[in-house]
C-alpha cells in the first residue's frame, strides 16, 4: 500500500510560509483533533461481515497496530452473511463465510475472484483445500468440499473451474472436522462409533445440534454406522434419503432419546457441564469449554470419520481502489502466521501451516498440531490453562484429525425440502 504522509508534502517557503510556523500551525491542528485532510484520506476501515464467532477483537486490534487499518465488524448469523451476499454485496469490503454457501452466491456475480497473484502465500494453502489431500492421500470428498469451490474460472466469473487456476472464491480463515464430544466419566465404557448417539443406553442422555444443514449430516453418519443405508453423498440427499434420514430420527425422539435439541454454543456446553447430556453433537471449542470448568469431557475420534467445515474470506465484486488494496493487504497478513498461531491455540487449524507454525512455541505446535504430550502446561490465547502437561489433543495430529474426515457440511440440492423435514422432526 502506498503510504502518504503529511510531513512528506513539499511546501514552498517562498511563498511567505516560515517552516517553523507552518509546523506550529500543524501541531495546532493536530492538538484540536482535527487531522490534516491528507490523514482523513488515508485512513480506511473494512465493513467485515460474518458471523460473531470469527469475528475476534485481538486479530481486528493486532491487525490495526500492524497495518493501521481498521475492521469494522457486522455480524450475523450464518443464514443471514448468505443472504446478505446474495441480496445487498455493496453492505460490506469483505466476507467471511462457509464454503458450503458458496453454491448460492457465487452464480450470483456478487463474488470477486481473489488473485492468487497478489497473495503472498497463495501456494502454501493448505492440500487440503486446493486438492483435497492431507500428506498426499485424497479425503472424502462428500457434501461441499473446498476442492470442489474454491477456484473460480475468472476474476467476475459464475462458475467454479474443475481445475486450479489463478483466481480463488474464499482464502481459507478457519476449518476444523466435528465429532461427538462425550463425559467419560459418566459413560465409562469406549465410544467408537457414532452409531452410539441413538444407542437406548443413553436414553434421556443424548443431545443433537439443531441447525438443519449441519444435523441431518451427523445424523446421516449415525444411520450409516448403524447400517440402516449407505449414501453417494450425504451431503446431497435424494428426497427418498432424506426422508429415512429424518424418520429414523423421529423414531429416536419418540423413544425419548434426546435430552435437548441444542442450537447455541452455550447451550451445548451447559448440557454436558451438568451431565444432563453425556453424548452429544458438538464443537471441538465447547469441548474446550467444559474442560476450563475442570470437567472430563473429550472429543471422539470415532471409526466412521469426521464431519468437516471450513471458512474462508471473500472479496464483493464492486470493491476497488484502497478498500481493495486494503482487503489484499488483510489476507497477505492473516496468512503470514499470527493470526494462524492465534486460531491454531483455539482448536481451529489454520490455512498456511508454516507460517503459524513460525509464531508458535515448538511445544505449542508439537501439541496442536503433531498430536504429541504436551510438555508444558498448554494455554489458550487469553492465557487460560486448557490441557495440562502430559494430555494428549483428541484425534491426534492434524494428519490423523483431518486426514479422517468423511464428509463436509454442505447445502443439498433439495434444502428446502430438507429444512422442512427437519422441523417435523422439531415438532415431533
């Protein structure tokens, strides 16, 4: 970015103007607050629209200390940083939304292609994203995943292209793969499966997310670990699928299976804090929540794989000038490792692995990111003691965690319908 000062304007002395007066004057200005107009010009602030949960006050702060560029938060939930793209792209400089959403706004127009050209650390994102692989072996691939939209054939392209090309949809921010969390200590037995979440042992006990696109996938998982059906592609259910899906769920609630349906983050960490539920869908952070109130609680690796997600930054089609240049500036700096190291100490994983790798300390990385003991006591960015010297990350390391993934979060062709199935089972 070009960087204009005002003490770099030239001023022409003989136009009567002694310098020691013009500094004087300047200084009076400056002490009124009201800054030249050059400063006024120079000051830009992005409208970053996303969801609450990606939108951290220390990056915004680090960000602005580095760059002198200022994030302005919009946050919103999930459905609505969708329709807000598709509907009103002039609202916001950038986007930070899930993949899976990219099917409804990209044919929209709304969407600029990122040149990887202009980001520094384009080619180290990770395999995982731009090829589907994790340590050079392919993962599943069911629902959206990132390989399949993250390159767009031009820069005011409609269309995903089948195979890498200079232009990007999203930089990828955060990603991580889901599984159920469960209390140990109140199960006491393994748990391998995720047929165990409708198993009648844990009836009254049991707990499942109520957020239609992401719920119908773990329970789809459940149904397939039970042998019930086998899907092409549990992320894009035939209506005959989904209505399985959906009756097998009833069946189970009927049956008094679920303590909660939960929809908040708070919600999920309540339940299994008071042991009210002891198996549940759930988020590796609220996993992470209920081990800071000094309580057993463990994400479960499970021998059908991980249902994954992932986030990413876009550009609107009609940014241009400095908020471009601005909006370029903030992915060269998000990728370039602190903002990585800062996501990697929550249990998220970052899109350039080496560059956090370099911000972190080699026992914070071997814990993270390598699934070894940690060495020391390992703290959350605030400082906070989540895993104490000698734990062990659930899952292991990321290339156990995210090279088990099964299937993405995705939006199916038949949504509406879906949805609709979804609050019978709600209702039932």
């Amino acid at each position: 970015m070009s960087d204009v000062r005002s003490d770099s304007v030239a001023v022409p002395l003989s136009a009567g103007v002694r310098r020691r007066s013009l500094l004087q004057g300047t200084a009076g200005i400056l002490a009124t607050g009201l800054a030249p107009f050059v400063h006024a010009q120079e000051k830009v602030v992005l409208r970053y629209l996303g969801t609450a949960v990606n939108q951290d006050k220390a990056i915004a702060e680090k960000f602005k200390s580095d760059t002198g560029i200022e994030l302005q938060y919009v946050a919103v939930t999930t459905d609505d940083v969708t329709k807000r793209a598709v509907t009103a792209p002039n609202s916001f400089d950038l986007i930070d939304t899930e993949y899976f959403s990219l099917k409804k706004i990209v044919p929209t127009g709304n969407l600029k292609g990122i040149s990887t050209k202009r980001v520094k650390n384009a080619g180290k994102i990770t395999s995982l994203f731009t090829g589907g692989t994790v340590a050079g072996k392919a993962v599943g691939d069911q629902g959206t995943a990132p390989k399949k939209v993250i390159f767009l054939e031009g820069e005011k392209s409609k269309a995903f292209a089948k195979a890498p090309t200079e232009w990007m949809s999203l930089i990828p921010t955060t990603y991580n793969a889901d599984t159920l969390g469960i209390r140990p200590d109140l199960i006491k037995r393994p748990i391998a499966s995720w047929a165990e979440l409708l198993n009648p042992e844990f009836k009254g006990k049991a707990a499942i997310l109520n957020i239609p696109s992401i719920g119908i996938m773990d329970a789809a998982m459940v149904v397939e670990a039970k042998g019930i059906h086998k899907y092409a592609d549990k992320g894009n259910m035939t209506r005959a699928e989904i209505d399985l899906t959906i009756k097998t769920l009833i069946e189970a609630k009927r049956a008094g299976q679920f303590r909660a349906l939960w929809k908040d983050f708070n919600e999920s960490v309540n339940l299994m804090a008071s042991g009210e539920v002891v198996i549940q869908s759930m988020w590796s952070p609220a996993v992470t929540a209920v081990r800071g109130k000094g309580i057993d609680c463990v994400f479960q690796p499970l021998k059908e794989g991980y249902r994954a997600w992932a986030s990413g930054f876009g550009l609107p089609a009609t940014l241009s000038g400095r908020k471009l240049d601005a909006a370029y500036e903030f992915i060269n700096w998000f990728l370039d490792g602190w903002a990585g190291a800062y996501l990697n100490r929550q249990g998220y994983y970052s899109a350039v692995l080496d560059t956090a790798k370099s911000h972190m300390e080699a026992y914070e990385w071997a814990y993270w990111m390598e699934g070894k003991a940690a060495e020391k006591d390992i703290k959350s960015p605030q400082g906070v003691v989540i895993a104490k010297a000698g734990s062990v990350r659930d899952g292991g390391s990321y290339e156990q965690r995210m090279g088990g993934i099964a299937c993405w979060n995705a939006v199916m062709d038949e949504n509406n319908y879906m949805v609709q199935k979804w609050n019978e089972f709600v209702a039932a």
